[in-house]
C-alpha cells in the first residue's frame, strides 16, 4: 500500500541478525501496480526477455497488470573479532610461530555453499583450501582461508616477508569449536609494524577474523668502527664497505 510519485525514492530497511553461525537466505519482492488499477497498455510477447516474462504480470487481455522486483538477499554471520595476536622478530632475523584460530559455533550438517565464490566478503581466487573436516559421520565441512592486508602498501611490504601455512586442525563436535592451527614464518628486513587479518569461511556458513599484529625490532648492530684521531683540527679516515642487497 506504499505509494510512489514519479522519480521518488524508496528505500527498504533489511535487518539481518543471525542466531547461529551458518547460512541466511532470503528474498526481498517488491510488486508495483498502478494507482487507478488500470494496466500498462505494454504487451509481453514470446520474443520478450525471459527475465521480463517472469517478472510481469499479465492480465487477461495481455496488458501489464504489475511488475516484480526481486532481490535475493544472502547473509553471512560473522563472528565477533577476538584480540590481536601479536608477532614478533628482530629485523633481519627469521622467525616461526605456531598461530592456533579457534572457530566458534560451527554447525554441522547446515547447507553448504553453493560456490566459494558467493561470498562478497572474501575473494575465492586468492583463498586456499584447507584439508576437509568431517565429525564421523557424513557431514563434511570445508574451509576457506586468506591473508587480508588493510592497503595495497602493506601488502607490498608484508607479502614477501609472511608465510602461512595450515599444519593442524582439532574438531570438537560437543562444544563446536574448530582449531586450526598455523605455522606463521615472519622474516623482515628492517624495522616495522604492520597489520593483518586471517579470514576464514566455512563452507556451512560463517565467516571469522582474526587480526595479526607483525612487529619487527631494531636489528643487532653489524660493527663498530672506531675513528682514532691524528690530531686536533686533523681528519681521521677510515673506510668501509657496503653491500646492497637489492639492484
């Protein structure tokens, strides 16, 4: 019963608050009618598009009596985001940690995704698959993870230095929690401190991230050069040699 004047706006609130961590779906229909109740005097023929014909709807002397709008709607729950994790290594020096990710609330046995790349939150292309988990009985839920960076410049600077690899997972079916263990390898070649998030989806539904804090200290001093004066108002010199380690 929401009427519209020509060119006005309508705007349609969608609240969306997940009670399990699995996959929504829902279908937003919007159906428009004339005022008056007369028809569009517009004719859907057989050579019409076929998502016009489905979409329309004819009345009895082939005239437009309304038209549909729908809206698929696909909602991902995502987990709250726990503290930081911390990682630390001097510059110059290599470092391997063992990262564990605990995944709250995982349902088994809930529709799986269609596609990995339905998701519009994580990029399917640049995501690893990750071995399948399975509770003993049919139900087999895989998973997705990928290495956010918050810019492009982080990234440049980050993915050369960071390595993640998933060496171990744990699946307890009574409290439905997932753990999925990471060796993270972080080599940096000068002092920094960047930013990252692991984000991991699984194939039931739900979506967790998990920021990484990567924070690499002064590196050890290489040498002392010790300047021995001649004399006063004398300079003293003394070399020494340096090697680039890029072109």
């Amino acid at each position: 019963g929401i009427q519209l004047a020509p060119k006005e706006k309508l705007e349609i609130p969608v609240l969306f608050v997940p009670a399990e961590m699995k996959i929504y779906k829902a279908v937003v229909v919007i159906h428009v009618m004339r005022q008056n109740g007369e028809n569009w005097p517009y004719e859907v023929t057989a050579e019409s598009n076929t998502d016009l014909n489905r979409n329309v709807i004819v009345a009895e002397n082939g005239e437009t009596q309304g038209i549909l709008w729908i809206y698929p709607i696909n909602g991902t729950p995502e987990a709250p985001q726990p503290k930081s994790v911390v990682i630390r290594c001097q510059a110059r020096q290599r470092l391997e940690q063992r990262v564990e990710l605990l995944l709250m609330g995982v349902i088994p046995g809930a529709t799986a995704l269609p596609d990995a790349g339905d998701s519009a939150v994580v990029d399917s292309d640049e995501l690893s698959n990750t071995p399948e988990f399975t509770d003993g009985s049919s139900t087999t839920l895989e998973f997705l993870y990928e290495l956010q960076y918050q810019s492009d410049e982080i990234r440049s600077q980050l993915e050369s230095l960071v390595g993640m690899q998933l060496v171990e997972k744990e699946w307890d079916t009574e409290s439905r929690i997932v753990t999925l263990i990471f060796n993270v390898v972080f080599a940096p070649n000068k002092p920094m401190r960047n930013e990252a998030t692991v984000v991991v989806q699984c194939s039931a539904g739900g979506l967790w991230k998990f920021p990484l804090v990567f924070i690499a200290t002064e590196p050890e001093v290489d040498d002392v050069i010790n300047i021995e004066a001649v004399g006063l108002n004398k300079e003293s010199i003394v070399g020494f040699k340096l090697t680039s380690q890029t072109r």
